[in-house]
C-alpha cells in the first residue's frame, strides 16, 4: 500500500511512497483500471517489479 506522490502526465512518470517511506517510480501504462492519469495523494496498491536494475511500481491500483 501506498500513495501517489509525484505524477506528471506529459511524460506519464509518477512516484507511489509507502508507508514506511520508501518511493518507487511508475509509468502510466501500469495504472491497472487503464487510464494514464491519476491525482496526487491517490491512495493505492501496487507491486514491485525490476526494471533496468532497479524495482518499480506495477499494477497501481487506486484503493
């Protein structure tokens, strides 16, 4: 669990933060409902994957 707290739809890159403070990158094409948008401070759920040597969000899903 965690919350949107980055998120810049031109590029479609955001942030989620845990709740223990950590903070993964993501792409719009892993907001799971399939839009490429969403607010800051959206609470959601997600899981890490590695990308390129490092672990990103997937499948952000708002809760």
């Amino acid at each position: 669990m965690g919350m949107v707290v980055d998120f810049d739809a031109f590029v479609g890159l955001g942030r989620v933060r845990t709740d223990d403070g950590a903070e993964y990158m993501f792409h719009c094409a892993e907001i799971a409902d399939g839009s490429r948008d969403i607010a800051v401070g959206t609470r959601v759920s997600f899981r890490l994957v590695s990308k390129f040597g490092r672990e990103e969000a997937a499948a952000v899903t708002p809760t």
